[in-house]
C-alpha cells in the first residue's frame, strides 16, 4: 500500500522518542506547503500514515523534525541542546510504494535513511 511514515528514536538513551513534533511539507518550484503537523507517540511513532494512498504522490517532500524541545527537557548546563529543527528533503518518485523515513537522533548528531 502506498504510503509515507516515519519514526523517531533516541540513539543517546536507547528509547523511542516520544512526543517530537513533526510537520510534513510538500515542495513545488521552490514553494513549501505544510500538509500535516503530528507528534510522536510512545513509540516514536506517528498513529497513522502521514500520507497515503491517493493523497501520496510523487514530488519533492520535507520532514522537519523539532528535537530541541525534547531534548530541552532532558538537557543540562554541563550538556546544553544543539540540534533544534532538523528538515529532511527526499523524493518519492513511486507513489504506489511505501516510503519510511526515520530519524535517529541524539542531543549531537543524527541519521536517516530510507526504511522499509
């Protein structure tokens, strides 16, 4: 089924980040739409697709992840919050496929990738 997810997970303790806003945008000549703003459930995840279906299609999209709060809340003087926003802009070019797009973060760096 045609659809785009995503999860986050908090490489620093090993658990899934819960409660980190994320805001899906699609993007077409140089505009940015805001299609949908979520937050992370218990298990890093969003409750449902964030897209599908007929509304997925191909084109240019951004996820911006927003770590500082999270992260603010567990933060310290010795370890003060760097990262804040982090966007991710990717292509779907099948819309009939399923796209995963996680965020593995920690108070100092991240990664993403294409999941299954």
């Amino acid at each position: 089924m045609s659809r785009l997810t995503t999860h986050v997970l908090d490489t620093a303790s090993g658990i899934p980040a819960c409660g980190i806003r994320v805001s899906l945008y699609s993007l077409s000549k140089n505009q940015r739409s805001l299609i949908k703003d979520v937050t992370t459930n218990a298990d890093g995840r969003c409750d449902a697709p964030l897209l599908e279906g007929a509304l997925f299609k191909a084109g240019t999209y951004e996820l911006v992840f927003y770590v500082g709060d999270y992260f603010s809340k567990k933060s310290t003087n010795a370890n003060p919050v760097f990262l804040d926003e982090i966007p991710v802009r990717f292509s779907v070019t099948d819309a009939a496929a399923h796209y995963h797009v996680p965020l593995l973060v920690s108070p100092w760096a991240y990664s993403t990738y294409r999941g299954s």
